[in-house]
C-alpha cells in the first residue's frame, strides 16, 4: 500500500490541524480511521476471495487431471481386459465345436462303436503288445573323473 514517512505525518498532521482547526481535528481522524479501517477490510475481503477462487480453480484442475487419469487407466484395463477375453472366447467356441461333433458322432453311430468294441481285443492284451524297449544286455556305464584322475 502507501507507504508514508514519519517526517510526511507529522507535516499532514501540521496542514490538518491549520485547515480544520483544534475543534474538527479529533472528529476528521476518527472519521479518517474509520474510512481507513473500511478500505483494509475491503481489500482484505477482495484478496480472500481472490484466494480462494483460485484455490478452487486449483482443486478443479486437479480434479479434471484425476479423472483423465481415471478414464486412462479404465480404458487400458479394457483393452487388457479384451485382449484376454479372445483367447478365452475362441478356445470355448473350439470346446463347443468338438463336444457338439462328438455329439453328433455318438448320435449318428452309436451301433458302430458298440460292435467295434466288442470285437477289439481286451485292454491288457493291447498293453501287452506295446512296443517297450527292453535294457540291453551290457549296462552302459559312464566314466566320470573326479578331481582329475
């Protein structure tokens, strides 16, 4: 605000007390106080409402940044979330696709694979009949070296 001198008061003082007397002097400051007190509260007023508009433009930008980051993160976790889901989606339409072809097959033949299973051989003898390698005659034995010797 203004600033004024010690010496610059006394001379308003001086000019003051000239122009309205010893009689209004006392009356002018109070009055001048008082116009003083209402312009600081005034202006006081003023920069605490300055303040808190751009407090809650602060807090509005923040807001808007948050729900950007937001709407980020929601659209990545659906494209993750899609991504996923197609695999899964054609692997259980595969799982429909054969089961219902399996259906279809035991609908169509179920006389078929009753007689192809009474004429197969027994289990155990398939099993037996496997070709399983048999362990040679001479064991193999490997030839390690320990610490070099």
């Amino acid at each position: 605000m203004i600033e004024i001198s010690l010496g610059k008061m006394v001379l308003l003082a001086l000019i003051a007390l000239i122009v309205l007397g010893p009689e209004k002097l006392p009356g002018a400051a109070r009055t001048a106080g008082a116009l003083l007190r209402r312009v600081r509260s005034g202006w006081d007023n003023v920069r605490a409402e300055v303040e808190r508009e751009l407090e809650i433009e602060e807090i509005r930008r923040t807001a808007r940044e948050a729900a950007t980051q937001a709407e980020a993160a929601q659209n990545a976790m659906k494209g993750t979330l899609q991504q996923a889901h197609e695999p899964l989606a054609d692997a259980a339409a595969m799982i429909k696709d054969v089961s219902s072809k399996d259906a279809m097959v035991k609908a169509e033949s179920p006389a078929v694979l009753s007689d192809e299973v009474a004429h197969d051989e027994p289990a155990s003898q398939v099993q037996a009949e496997l070709p399983l390698g048999e362990p040679s005659a001479t064991p193999h034995t490997r030839e390690t070296s320990h610490g070099g010797a």
